[in-house]
C-alpha cells in the first residue's frame, strides 16, 4: 500500500458520501417547488403543510451536502496536486462558474425561501424556491462538465513548454457529449431518490395514522412521490440507453469492462452473468442475451462491440506498455447493482400505486416494510453508477492524457494521507448518524400544524417584526 492507494481510497470515500446528499438535494428542490406551487395555484391547505413537511427535510439534507462538498473540492489541491496542476485552467473553469453563479444563486435565495414566509409577497416567496431549485440543478450541470472533460477531453491543448492541459474552447466543454447525457442522466436518477423519500414518509403516516385529519395530505404524496419514481426511471432507462453507446464510442474498454466482454463480437450478447479468469484475461462461463449488447452499444442489433482483449493491445500500441484494463469485477458488478437497485424501487412505487386503487388505504406490513428501504434503493444505485464510471475510466484520471498515479500529490506522504483519511472517515461517520437521526425525528414528527399561536403577538407593525427561522 502507497500514498496512492490510500488517496484513491479516501476520495472515493469522500465522493460517494458527498454523493448520498447530492441526488436528495436536486430532486426535493424541485419537488418542493412544485408542492409550494400547487398551493399558490388551489390554496389547498394539505399543499402547503407538504410544502413545509418536505422543506424541513430538503434543509437538512441540504446543510450536510455543502459541508461534505467543500471537503471533496479540498483533495484536488490536497492529494491530487499534480492533477490540479495539470488540468487546473479547464477543470477551474466551470467549477468557479459553478461557486459563484449557480452555488450563490441557490444559496442566497434558500435564505429568502427560509426567512421569506409571512414577510415576502406568496409570488416573490414561490420564487425564490425556484430559483434556488434551478441553481442547484446548475451547480449539478458545471460539476458534471468539468467531470466530463477527464471522461472525454475537448476544448483543450497541450503546452509542450509547461506540460499543462489549456482551454481552447469554453463553450465545448460545456458541451461535451458526455456531459450533454449525464446531465438529464443524473436528474432523473435525482429525482427517483426524491420522490422515494416523499413515498416513504408518506406511506408510513397514511398506514401508522389511518384516522388523522392529515391522511389525505399523505395519500397524496405517496401518489404524486410514486408518479416520480415512476416517470423518472423510465427517464433513467431511456436516457442511460444514449449514454451507454456515447460510452461506446468515446471510452470503449469501459464499455466491455461493463460487460465482462474479453473478445471482440459482432453482434455481441449481453451477459447477465460472467465468470472470468483470476487475472481478468478470459471468460471461463457466462448467461447471455443474444444481439442485445450490440443494440446498446451502438443501435444496431448486429454492430462491433470491441473486447478488452483486443483494446488493451490497441492501448498498449497506442499509449506504451502497462495496463489499460480497470478491475473487471467492480466494473461489472457495480453496473449490475446500478440497474437492479434502480428497477427495485421502481417496483415497489408501482406496488405502492397498486395498493391505493379506487381509494383503498394499504394495509399489507411488507408493503410498508418495502416502502421503509424505498429511499436507499436509488441511492445506491446512483452510488453504484458513480462507482463504475470512475472506475471503469481506470487507470486514466484524464482518458487518454494523464494515468491516475501520475495525478496524485508528490510531496504527500502515505502517513499523511492515511492520517487525513481515517479522520475524515470518522467525521463523515459522525456526521451520517447525525444526519439520519435528523431526518427521521422530523419525518416521524409529521405535517405541521398550521393554526396560528395565540400567544404570538401580531400588533407591532410588520417592519418592527425580526426575521425569524420559518422551521
């Protein structure tokens, strides 16, 4: 074990922690604002308790994600300077666009969202919730484009004297193919985790609180969070299709690393189950689906799909002896995990919207059982395809331009990195217990209450009034 292993470790620890907020975070904005905007349309009253309900935890969720997203940028100049140094004036681009437009945006405005109730014209207060939803659907999209350039790198140069990656072309790295994809990608599975929260918290009060005068508020939000899920893994699945032949054409070894396909095939079967040799080299069994990897791969039921035999050997031509094939396992498996979690809880929102036909209030225990593990469904299936995109770029940090041990920091030493490591972990796991516990004391707590408290004085003038926390 080397600086290296542990850096790699440590970022991959921090991202798909930061990870578990960031899809909750995307999608209960925009759920939010739509929940506010119904109540401003009809004026239902069950609009607005929801709005509330789900804003409390939409904050919460929120607070954690900034916190464990400032650490994450912290590494690029921590443990991976060499990285930063090379690739730093296009990579800083869209990232310093991201803080100081879209971050800001969505900031400044979730503080008039917060302190703007009662204060605010109902209009300017529905508005600033959707502003701060749209600048955190842009902070997703700038982070997404900077992550794009080391998937597929454009727009950019070589500077023979300094050996440093430069932006030629801002507007193609913005509009790289890759990010162009990932982005509506990311959104929906975005909002499949949303909307399995709202099922879940609402499923659980419609069942354990039959005869409260807040029941058809949760019947609602069971139905309209199972709607989602449902719209956005058919969303999912359509927009991962596209993705999947973009990563055919730009990063094929990840394409076959996916599929565990070690020999070129034309047509070339999907394999549902493969067993390889202990070194990666060959297939040794495998269940396959005839003709269907093609299809995915490149639209054609009988196209090309290069195998990691063949592109290794084209690799090493290319680029010098060494190892260009990621960890088969991981690549294969957590493609898998990806699409089985995600169907899983997209089966259990319809069963959801099965069990409440013509009125009907479920009853079933599993039923509630299935919709109380609904939320960690879609996060780990983000948390899995976040896993295999990066590990099936390996062992490129920038494909094509610079390999992953070349990124990492040279004067950081392994005792340094493995201190730094294990104390984030520690606050990280700190910081998950505080967070669950948050979200379920307030989920359990239920709507609020919306009948004003007498003991509140409303004589003063408006203006004489402070702000106050709305939640």
């Amino acid at each position: 074990m080397d600086a290296l292993d542990v850096a790699r470790w440590q970022f991959g620890v921090t991202t798909v922690y930061h990870f578990l907020f960031v899809p909750l975070t995307i999608g209960l904005s925009m759920l939010v604002a739509i929940l506010q905007t119904l109540w401003h349309r009809t004026g239902n009253e069950r609009y607005l308790k929801l709005t509330k309900f789900y804003g409390k935890l939409f904050l919460i969720n929120f607070a954690m994600g900034v916190v464990t997203g400032i650490v994450q940028e912290f590494q690029f100049g921590m443990n991976w300077s060499d990285y930063s140094r090379f690739v730093g004036d296009i990579f800083g681009a869209p990232l310093a666009i991201e803080a100081l437009v879209a971050f800001f945006l969505e900031s400044t405005f979730i503080g008039l969202w917060i302190f703007g109730w009662d204060r605010l014209p109902k209009r300017a207060h529905l508005a600033s919730i959707w502003v701060a939803a749209i600048g955190t659907n842009l902070s997703a999209y700038f982070i997404l484009a900077a992550n794009s350039f080391m998937q597929n790198p454009v727009g950019y140069r070589i500077n023979p004297d300094t050996g440093r990656a430069e932006l030629t072309d801002f507007v193609a790295v913005l509009t790289n193919k890759v990010a162009l994809i990932t982005f509506p990608h990311t959104l929906a599975g975005s909002f499949l985790v949303a909307g399995s929260l709202v099922v879940t918290v609402g499923l659980w009060h419609m069942m354990r609180n039959r005869d409260s005068a807040d029941t058809g508020a949760y019947r609602f939000a069971t139905k309209f969070g199972s709607w989602v899920v449902l719209v956005s893994a058919t969303l999912v699945v359509i927009t991962g299709d596209i993705q999947g032949k973009i990563m055919t054409q730009v990063q094929p070894m990840k394409m076959a690393a996916a599929e565990g396909l070690y020999t070129t095939e034309s047509p070339a079967s999907f394999s549902v189950l493969t067993v390889g040799s202990l070194d990666g080299s060959r297939e040794l069994f495998a269940i396959k689906i005839p003709y269907l990897l093609s299809y995915l791969g490149t639209g054609d039921p009988n196209g090309t799909v290069h195998g990691i035999n063949d592109l290794q050997a084209q690799y090493a031509s290319q680029y010098g002896a060494g190892s260009y094939t990621p960890i088969i396992p991981v690549t294969y498996w957590s493609f898998r995990f990806m699409i089985a979690f995600g169907l899983a809880a997209a089966a259990i929102a319809l069963l959801v919207l099965w069990s409440q036909r013509k009125g009907r209030t479920p009853t079933s225990r599993w039923l509630l059982r299935a919709g109380l593990v609904m939320p960690v469904l879609p996060l780990l299936a983000n948390s899995f395809g976040w896993i295999f995109t990066e590990m099936g770029r390996q062992p490129w940090i920038v494909f094509g331009e610079m390999l992953t041990r070349d990124g990492v920091s040279r004067s950081v030493s392994l005792t340094e990195v493995l201190t730094s490591f294990t104390a984030f972990t520690l606050i990280y796991a700190t910081l998950a217990v505080i967070e669950f516990k948050l979200l379920v004391r307030y989920a359990r707590a239920g709507v609020p209450d919306l009948t004003p408290d007498p003991a509140i004085d409303d004589s003063h003038d408006d203006a004489e009034r402070p702000l106050a926390f709305a939640y």
